[in-house]
C-alpha cells in the first residue's frame, strides 16, 4: 500500500529531486491544516501539550504504525531526513516571504533572528538544521538520534529499533545531543 | 573540536548527570584530572541540563505549523475556506447567531426559522416556513462569524454574495434553487433556497451495486447538473452520495444536487491564482489536486468518477485516513476496477469511470456533460442488458468473498506498478488441455480455540467461515478419489510493499522437499503430521487478516510450483519473502481465477467437493482472523 510513498522516498534519498517535489505540497497542505486548526482555537500552546494532536498530524502524512517494510531502519531514515528537509525548506521560504519576497534562497547566515526561548514557537528550525549538521561530523549517530525524534516524530524505543542499538543509548544520545544543540544554538 | 574530544566531553557529562547535585564538582575534578578545556566543555553543555525536558519535546512538524499559525496571525493573510469539518472542531459560536435565527424568528418579515439543520465549515443552515407562499418548507442559509480579523470577514462576505450571485443564475432542475437573499438585523447575509424532500443517494447504495439502468438514468442527470454550474463558475467541492438527493415522482426518480456549502467562485478576480485554499470536504471524494489544495471544475467529475464507481460496485476506489495515503492511492490508480467487483458491467463503462479518475486533471472529461452521457450510453448499451444486476452474486455469501479474493488478485497484478521483469518467468506452460479428464478434490477445516486459554475446547470439523482470533488452530483434511499431484500454498494478508507473504504449506520442506504425489482415496492433514509445529495446528498469531489458501491439484508435477517450493524457507514454515518471487507467485495462481472449479457444500460433513474441467484444479479458500 505505501508503495508510491516508499518509492517516492527511496527514489528521493538516490537524488532524484522529482520526487520530494512530489512530496513537498502535501506536508504543505497539513502545515496549512495544522496552523489553521490552532489559529481557530483560544490557545494554541495549550493544545501544543496533547500528545494526540502530534500523533494524529504524523498518522495523517505517513501511517507509521502500518510501515513493516522490510528495510524499516532505511525506510524510517529516509522518512525522517525527508522531513527536515521539507521543514526546513519551508521556514527558510517563510523568513524570504517575510523579508518581502523576491528572493526565495536567501544565504543561511542571513536569516533570522537567534531564538530565545525553546517552547516551539520560538525554535528556529533552520539554525537547528546547521547545528544539526554541525553534530554530525562530532557523532553521527547523536545527530541522527535527534532527526529521527524531531523530525521523524518516532518515540525513543522506536529508534532504538531502527538503529538495532539498545534504549539506554538511545536516551544517552538524545540527553548529549540536546544539551551539545543548546549549547550550539545559545 | 575533534569526535574524539567530543566523545571525551560525552562520557564525562553522562556521568556527571547521574551524579548527586553534591557530588558533581567533587566527580568533575576526578574526571577531568586538571584539563581545564576539558571542563569547560563539560561545564558548559552541563549549564543547559535545566532545558533538557521542554527542549526538541514537540515535533517539528507541530513546530512548524504553530509557527505558521503565528505568521499568519501576524499577517494580513485571509484564510479563505474552513476545515472545521475534517477536525471535528466546532467554529466559533457567536450568541447574535443564537438570537437572529432562534426558533421563532421572522426573517424580512417573511421567513420563520424551525430549527438548525446543521452547521457546516462557514455556514450554518436552518429550517424555516415561507410565510408569504403557505408556509412552504425552504432552507436558510447563513454566514457564520469565525473570523476575528476584519479582513477576513470582508474576504468571506463578498464571497458568499458572490456564491449567492452565482447559485441564483444556475437555473437547473437538478440544482437546488436560490429563492432570495437578505440580511438579518444583526447585519449577516442569508440565503433562502428550496427545502429538498426525499432520501440520499447514500441511502439507496446497497454493497452489491445499483441497477446500471438505473445507474445511467441518475448519473445523466447529475452530469447535467454539475455542467450547468461549472458553466457559471461555481465548483461544488464537496459532492458525495450525502448531497445528492433524490425525489420520486411516479416512476421517475430525480436527481437535486444540495450543499454548495464550500462551493467557491473560481474566476473571483481578486483571489491570487496561486491562492491555495484549505482541504475541506469528505477526502475519499477528493481528487488529489484538491487534497493539495487546489480544486478545479475537473475536481468535481473526479468525485463523481468515485461516486459512480460506488454506485456501480459498492466501494469506494480509494480508502485511506491519512491524506498522504489517500493521494498515493490515487496516483496509483484504482487496484480494484469496477468490473472485478461487477463483472456485469460494460467493459467500456468502466474505461469512462477510470477516465474520471485520473490523476491528472487533464486526462479526466473536460465536460460533465460529457463524462456522463458517455457512461449513461455504455451503460445502456447491449451488454448491460443482458447480463442483469447481481447475476454475479453466487447462491451463497461466501461464493461472492472468494470471487472477490480472485478478483481483488486480478486488480493487484492489473494495476501494479511494478514494472521489474518477471525474474522466475512463472508464465503458465501448459494450459489445462480441453480433453483431460475433470479432476475432483475434496476438503474440510478443522478447528479449535486457543488450547492454552480453553485447555478443554474440543476441535471441531466447519468451512471456512468461521472466525479465527488469536492463539486458535486449523488444519486442513484434503482427499481425492483420483490420484495426483497436490500443492497447498497460504497467502497471507498484503503487506505494506502491496503484495502479499507466501508460505508453501504442502508438500513439506523437510528433507530437501518432499513429494506432492498423493494416491487416490488418501487423506492428506494440513499441516502434516510430521511436521515439527505445535500439536502439526496452523496456529494464527495476533496479527489480523486473511489468509488464503491455496489448493492446486494436478494430474501431472507442477514445473512452476516447484520453482516455488525451492524459493521456500525450510526454517520458516516455508516462508517466500522475496518481493520479485512473491509477485511471481500472486501472478502465477492468478491466471487460475479464469477457471474457477465447480463446488458443491456438504453440509452434514462439513466438506466442499470442488470439480474442475481439465488437467488441473485450483481453488483459493479463505481463513479470516481478528
């Protein structure tokens, strides 16, 4: 059944560009959803904190619970990797619009203003991005660890799966990478 | 910074977490042993322990759209549709609303509200009695105040007076009518349109399809409908078999197509092209430009492509929670055609639904006028009428479960994307000479209740149609009264690639494979007795689905099916989990569906007597569990 999405993000992670084109107006329209839903709500923070909104918005774009693909750590990472990429494409389109069009690949350093305070709203997904990037090239597997949660919304036993590594390094990972990222973004 | 460095800074930092508040500056000295880099490292990442919880707790994807959500707050940006309707949320209730239209209410002196109907994504729509015309029925519509800015509240007023504008120049039988516009005291557009009588299409569709004769008549008019208010711009948007009314006047039924609800004007000059507009709307009837946002006249032939396929077969092509699925479905294409579900129907009436169904909005009618007076002439034409609705449908339920089975494997291979060749060539070689003498095989299920939870529930002999949850056993009895060639093959549920796992559950794999020779008037137990399984029970674990089960029965050795049985794990109950080989096999027991054997149930015994014409017989069972 997820064939076309397992194709489209296979064909992605060989460089086919086509295919995360394909991809980028659907997580586009549930951003829209998503955004609209809180803006017609008294207060978006507080519907931040129900676990259910945030399954519901993954379950929508891609049903993790049904995927038993054969190849689950690939398939996962990729999923993930596709993710950010589109999130972070997207808030370095928003901070372009913003700044008054034109323009539409402004350069990194450019943008935005440093965040502050991390309670989401505040979090610029494109400086995490760099640091992330950053991260890797220390520990691969740290970074890793964080795009597969954040970005790929999969719960920590998930990615001790996916990795074939055990919880407790996956916890140990995530608490050093956190605190390496916070650091990093001051 | 160097990894090796950084792994340093790691170690030393995991620990000092674990430490006592008290111990850490004594544990830090240790550890660092004097380096003072070293602990400024550590001491630094250390510093952000406290916005360890709240830091990366929200996933991006809810980052992002709360981010939106604030830009746009921020912005000018008109939001224009709703999508109350897809997250259950109720829009915001104004008490002028409640006050304007309660019960009681004259609007323009002439309206008097009844009740609320209901309350759709921008509108709320209520029953009221036209007292200046006898009290005649007529439905009020109104402009619900969800929005905060005052833009968006202007975007949205001008719109549905453009919607009012448009609806009041459609003048079609099949359409409900706009009667008059107002405003109430409180200053809100309303709508005053003719009260539809009678049932939905909704509630006429039955699971095995409606008369094609019938069919044709309705969906001529709906095409006719629609036609007529694409011609003055206005896209539905949100057809579906709930708003498509029916009314009877003696023998003749009528179509009246309601709820132009989310219906939008798309030639509105001051919307950007590029504007997207929110999902709304039932998604199974959405075509996939619309899932993205962008909905075009051709959306709503698309929606009536599913519509008819529904009526045609009782399903929808395309089912899924989850848009991103939804679309993928839709790029795919339909895997069941209508006529696996309804062999009955015309060939080329199916080639004018699917043509509704294309992906791209191009390729679909670009009238639908057109699109359904193409498919009302198909459908009429000589071969819907000589074969009758429902023909199909066996004596029995279940007949229809495994023509469905067949079927559905007929769509999978028919539809499927997979375009790598064929790697174990399993074309058929030998189809079944017309002169071999019929073969005949006989077989019974038997089954019992998880043991180890009803440790004295006794096995019972059945058909196949008993349920089966986790922790039950079946096995299979299996004889002929001729000798011959026997292959039992189990396909499991489809998994998520879209083909289904396969494991040969006869002959056995022990020993390098053994013989599928079985002599006349022999009992074959399925699993055999010999082989090292619990108690030799097909044992059914918690995962839900159907297994079908495969019997082939040959007068003479199967080449391809011992191509199979060497793809298979001994050490996996026979297991074929290679994609290439699994398509293979689907494909090769697939051409046995054109030549589906003769059966007879024997109720007494519990036994089905198969008979197939030629030299080999084959028959898909099918164990259901939950």
């Amino acid at each position: 059944m997820f064939t076309e999405i397992t194709e489209l993000l296979v064909a992605w992670s060989e460089g086919d560009r086509e295919a995360l084109a394909q991809l980028v107006p659907i997580v586009e329209a549930e951003l829209r959803r998503l955004a609209k839903s809180y803006l017609s709500k008294e207060r978006p923070d507080h519907i931040l904190q129900t676990t259910a909104l945030i399954q519901e918005a993954y379950l929508r774009l891609i049903d993790w619970q049904n995927v038993r693909w054969q190849n689950r750590a690939h398939f996962f990472g990729v999923a993930a990797q596709m993710m950010r990429r589109i999130l972070v494409d997207y808030a370095v389109e928003q901070k372009a619009l913003k700044r008054g069009g034109g323009a539409r690949h402004i350069a990194l350093e450019e943008l935005g203003e440093p965040a502050k305070v991390f309670s989401g709203r505040d979090l610029n997904i494109v400086d995490l991005d760099i640091a992330l990037g950053k991260l890797a090239t220390l520990n691969s597997r740290q970074s890793q660890v964080v795009e597969l949660h954040f970005f790929g919304g999969l719960t920590l036993k998930e990615i001790a799966e996916v990795l074939d590594v055990s919880l407790g390094t996956i916890k140990r990972d995530l608490t050093l990478a956190k605190l390496w990222l916070l650091r990093e973004l001051g | 910074m160097t990894p090796e460095f950084y792994e340093q800074v790691c170690q030393i930092c995991y620990n000092a977490l674990q430490c006592e508040a008290a111990q850490r500056s004594g544990f830090l000295d240790r550890a660092c042993a004097g380096d003072a880099s070293l602990r400024k490292e550590v001491e630094t990442m250390l510093a952000y322990e406290g916005r360890l919880d709240s830091f990366l707790a929200t996933p991006a994807l809810i980052v992002a759209a709360n981010q939106l959500a604030q830009a746009m707050e921020e912005s000018d940006e008109i939001l224009p549709g709703d999508d109350q309707r897809m997250n259950g949320a109720r829009p915001i209730l104004s008490e002028t609303l409640a006050g304007s239209f309660a019960p009681g209410v004259t609007l323009g002196g002439r309206y008097l509200i009844d009740k609320e109907l209901g309350r759709g994504g921008v509108c709320a729509v209520f029953l009221a009695r036209d007292r200046k015309l006898h009290d005649a029925p007529v439905v009020v519509k109104v402009l619900l105040n969800i929005w905060q800015e005052t833009a968006q509240k202007t975007w949205m007023e001008k719109k549905f007076k453009q919607e009012i504008a448009a609806l009041a120049r459609i003048d079609h039988p099949s359409v409900v009518r706009a009667l008059d516009v107002g405003e109430s005291p409180d200053g809100r557009s309303y709508l005053v349109m003719q009260y539809v009588s009678g049932r939905s299409l909704r509630s006429v569709l039955t699971a095995e399809g409606m008369d094609l004769g019938r069919l044709a008549k309705l969906a001529r008019q709906m095409g006719r409908a629609l036609a007529a208010a694409h011609r003055q711009g206005v896209i539905h948007r949100d057809l579906k078999p709930e708003n498509i009314m029916l009314q009877s006047l003696g023998d003749e039924e009528y179509v009246k197509i309601i709820d132009f609800g989310i219906a939008t004007i798309h030639d509105m000059a001051d919307a950007p092209d590029n504007q997207t507009t929110e999902v709304v709307g039932t998604r199974s009837y959405m075509a996939p430009e619309q899932l993205r946002g962008k909905p075009v006249a051709a959306s709503d032939i698309y929606a009536l492509g599913v519509i008819f396929y529904e009526m045609a077969t009782g399903q929808r092509p395309f089912n899924s929670e989850s848009i991103l699925h939804l679309y993928e479905l839709q790029r795919a294409g339909a895997k069941l055609k209508p006529r696996d579900l309804r062999p009955s129907l015309p060939e080329a009436a199916q080639s004018v639904i699917l043509k509704a169904l294309s992906f791209t909005p191009h390729d679909r009618f670009a009238n639908a006028k057109d699109f359904t007076d193409a498919l009302a002439d198909e459908l009429i034409g000589e071969g819907a009428r000589l074969s009758p609705p429902g023909a199909f449908v066996g004596p029995r339920r279940w007949s229809l479960i495994l023509l469905l089975v067949l079927a559905a494997l007929i769509g999978v291979l028919a539809s499927s994307r997979f375009s790598f060749r064929d790697k174990a060539g399993l074309e058929r070689t030998q189809p079944p000479p017309a002169a071999a003498p019929d073969r005949y095989l006989s077989y019974s299920v038997e089954a019992r209740r998880d043991p180890r939870r009803n440790p004295r529930a006794k096995p019972f002999i059945t058909f196949e149609n008993v349920i089966f949850g986790e922790g039950d056993e079946a096995r299979l009895y299996i004889s002929s009264p001729q000798p011959g060639f026997l292959y039992v093959i189990n396909q499991g549920p489809t998994q998520t690639d879209g083909f289904p796992n396969f494991n040969i559950l006869f002959p056995g794999m022990e020993n390098g494979g053994a013989s599928p020779e079985i002599p006349a008037g022999q009992i074959v137990q399925i699993p055999s007795p010999d082989r090292n399984r619990r108690d030799n029970w097909l044992v059914f674990d918690h995962e839900e689905g159907v297994e079908n089960i495969w019997l082939v029965w040959s007068e003479r050795v199967v080449p391809e099916l011992e191509a199979v049985k060497s793809w298979a794990n001994p050490k996996d109950q026979g297991a074929i989990r290679d994609l290439a080989q699994r398509v293979s096999v689907l494909r090769y027991l697939a051409t046995f569906s054109a030549v589906r054997p003769e059966f007879e149930r024997d109720e007494v015994g519990k036994q089905t007597k198969l008979r197939a014409k030629g030299g080999t017989l084959a028959w898909g069972m099918k164990l259901e569990h939950r």
